[in-house]
C-alpha cells in the first residue's frame, strides 16, 4: 500500500468490521511448527506483514508453506529443515520484526544449531535479548557472535535448568517454552508472563505433544520430551485490534461492532472502557462498542502485564481520553518509551504533559531511570487535521484514530507500517464510514 494517507476528520465510525487471530501469537505459533517435523495446521490467520515476514523466514528455513488468505489458514510442513544457504536474506527480513529470535530453541532441538540476525522491531522502549541468550546458554547452547548475527551451536543437546525472570517479560516466557520443551529434565519457570496468547500458545504445545503446567504464581513447570508431533488449532482473536476499533469508536463518537472480540480476553479493558463513559453489548458474535452521548470521564490508569491494563491498548486510549472532562493521569510501566507519539497529538491540539516521575499507585523499574513514562492528559480539547508522521505500529493507529476525530484534514506518513498488526485497515475504515484516501 502507498505510506501516506488523506483522512477528513470529525464523522463518527459506524458499522461492522471482523477481527482475526491475535498478532502476538500467531507468529509465535508458526515458529512452534519447527519443533516437529510434521504438518501443522493454523486457523484464523490475519492477512498482516508479520504473517508475510514470519512466513519467509520459514521458507528460508527449508520448510513448506501454504497460505489461504480468505479462509484465514495456513499449513507448514517443516519436513526439510536447515539453515538458511543465505543468512543475508535473513537479515533483511528481521530489519522488520524480532521474531528471529525465538527459531533459536527449534533450530537448536531440530538441527542443533541456529543463526539469529541482528534485530529490528518497534521503537518503543528496551527489549534487550539478554533474557533470550541467558536462558540459551544456561541450557547449554554456544554462542559465536558474526559481522551479521550470532550463531548458535548445541552439541550435545539442550539440559534443563530452572528460570527466575527479572520482570515477566512475554518474549523471555516464550523463548524458555521453547527451549525447555524438548529439553533433558523439567524446567520450572518462574515469574513468567500469562498473557492470553501465552495460554494460547502453551495449548498448541500441549497439543504437539508437550508437557506444561501453570500454576496461578506465575510458576510454569515444563517437562522436556523427545518428539513433538504437529497441530491442528484456531488462534484466539486479537484483543489489540480489538481494542483499538472500540478506542477508535469511542474517540470519534461513533458505533462499531467488532466480530471475533471476546471478552474474557478483555476484561480489564471493558472496566476501562465503562469507567470512562463508553457503552459495550457483548453477543456470541463479538462485541458492540459506541459513545453513548454526553461527557466522557477522566480516570487515573496504569498499565500492567496481564491480568492488567495491557501496555498496547494505552495509546489508543489515550486519543480517546483527550475528549474526556478532567485530568486523566496514565502511567506507563511496561514499555519506557511509549509516550513518543503524544508529540504529533499536542500538535494536533491535544492538552498532554509527559513526566519522568511515576504517577501510578505504585512506583515501577523506570522511576529513577529518566524515562517519560506517566501522562497527564487535560480535556476535551478538540483536536485539530495535522501532517503526521507514524512512529510505531500502535502509536501510528492511534494517530489515525486521532486524525479521524479531528476537525479539518490530515496526512499521515508512514502508514504501512501498520499493516504489521492490522488486517485490511484500509477496507475496515471505508467500510465504518470513514473519509480516507491513499496519497499516491
């Protein structure tokens, strides 16, 4: 698609789009399919830039790919499995993605050796792999770094040890899974993320062949076995995406019922959502998002791994709350550099102070860092059409969000990056009603 976009902003979002498989795990599930080297099978796939990236890397790899993009499924067989014959076109994949890095336990059960490419990914704050290569290492990998990436060789297998995570991070939970499933001995990981796609992909792991259990500290204890087999399974839908139509609609005064958004997933959005003024329905199908009409509330929010407020749905949020009534106060403790795309929407006309200081109920591992992590957003303001350039994958939706519910007209630069994580936007915004153009 063209990087630029026309948006006339102030017209509600109204109508009925579909929401497929969640982003944060369907790549994680496609990388799970090197562990056997039988046929798997996954359902309700998304037609996003991470699926294209994810299924090149595999292709890379010597595995067989077959896509259906209007049924939503695809089927990988990794039969003939080796090491990219050019590591060079690995690396321009992952100028766009950190998925790379978690082939290292499947390479290293199926091949004994893996290649992991200097890695890209969102500028939104530190995701060190220190967590990956510790974990890689302790379980007897070694490592050899090159000019493009470092190698990772395992001669005699991979040997179980315990896991102790500093914060619960979701890459470092799902790398241990990995590598600890076809290890020698059992593998108890503590402080572990239990995000719903964790859940999601330890199911597809159970279902391969693997032995998980989860206890409710945060402990996951894993059983190493020899073989894994391959999956049949349907992704949970993305909560994300979810999240952001229901942000967009509350932000433009609008309707939007969102088809595949379950709530169980999303039930510390939908208290957000409700104390903020937004009204929900939630049927067998989905769920109904809309402005009821009147004054929208300002509230104090901090984000959290889950079972809290998930980090990526702050920033659609935060558009929403610049037409809120009051001081909202949001502290960001997950990602330290979240804030950046508040710039364009000061510009736009929006009332929001960025603090170094932590202004949630407790004090988090960026309090004396120096970072702007909390937010300070007056309103409502009403937001004005500006040039925008789009950051990041969410913060770059939540300045269409922005634009689409400013007064006047928008540009917005950049916008295919977004097609990482969202599935046709450009179709879900013409079909809600919206005023867009691509810039050819």
């Amino acid at each position: 698609m063209s990087t630029q976009m026309r948006i006339r902003g102030g017209k509600p979002l109204n109508g009925r789009i579909h929401v497929r498989g969640a982003k944060n795990f369907v790549s994680k599930a496609m990388v799970a399919t090197l562990l056997s080297h039988e046929t798997s099978v996954l359902r309700n796939v998304p037609r996003i830039r991470d699926v294209d990236v994810v299924s090149s890397l595999l292709g890379l790899h010597g595995t067989d790919i077959e896509y259906d993009q209007e049924k939503g499924e695809i089927s990988i067989s990794p039969h003939d499995l080796h090491l990219p014959h050019n590591p060079s076109e690995m690396d321009k994949l992952a100028g766009t993605s950190r998925i790379p890095i978690l082939f290292a336990g499947p390479l290293l059960h199926r091949l004994g050796e893996a290649f992991i490419p200097d890695l890209g990914g969102c500028h939104i704050g530190d995701r060190p792999v220190d967590f990956h290569m510790q974990v890689l290492e302790d379980f007897g990998a070694r490592r050899v770094q090159g000019d493009e990436g470092m190698h990772l060789i395992a001669d005699s297998g991979l040997v179980a040890k315990p896991v102790h995570l500093p914060y619960p991070s979701v890459g470092a939970t799902e790398q241990t899974l990995f590598t600890a499933v076809m290890a020698r001995g059992i593998t108890e990981l503590t402080n572990a993320a239990v995000e719903p796609e964790i859940m999601d992909l330890i199911a597809v792991l159970q279902k391969m062949g693997a032995i998980i259990s989860v206890d409710t500290d945060r402990t996951i204890r894993i059983e190493g076995v020899e073989e894994l087999h391959g999956y049949n399974h349907t992704a949970l839908p993305d909560r994300i995406e979810a999240g952001s139509w229901a942000c967009a609609a509350l932000a433009t005064k609008g309707d939007i019922f969102v088809e595949g958004a379950h709530q169980a997933d999303m039930m510390s959005f939908l208290n957000v959502f409700r104390k903020v003024g937004g009204s929900f329905e939630v049927t067998d199908e989905g769920i109904r998002f809309w402005h009821p009409g009147g004054s929208l509330k300002a509230i104090p929010l901090q984000t959290d791994v889950h079972p809290g407020f998930m980090t990526d749905w702050q920033q659609p949020l935060v558009v929403a709350l610049t037409q809120a009534t009051g001081i909202s106060i949001v502290h960001e403790t997950v990602y330290e550099n979240r804030f950046g795309f508040t710039g364009a929407l000061r510009e736009m006309g929006a009332n929001i102070q960025t603090y170094r200081d932590c202004l949630g109920s407790l004090p988090c591992r960026f309090g004396q860092r120096n970072f702007y992590h909390s937010a300070v957003i007056q309103g409502p303001t009403q937001l004005q059409g500006a040039d925008i350039e789009v950051p990041d994958l969410r913060g770059g939706f939540s300045h269409l969000i922005a634009a689409l519910a400013a007064d006047g007209q928008s540009v917005v630069s950049g916008v295919d990056i977004i097609d990482r994580g969202y599935e046709n936007f450009m179709d879900k915004l013409y079909a809600l009603g919206a005023d867009v153009e691509e810039v050819k």
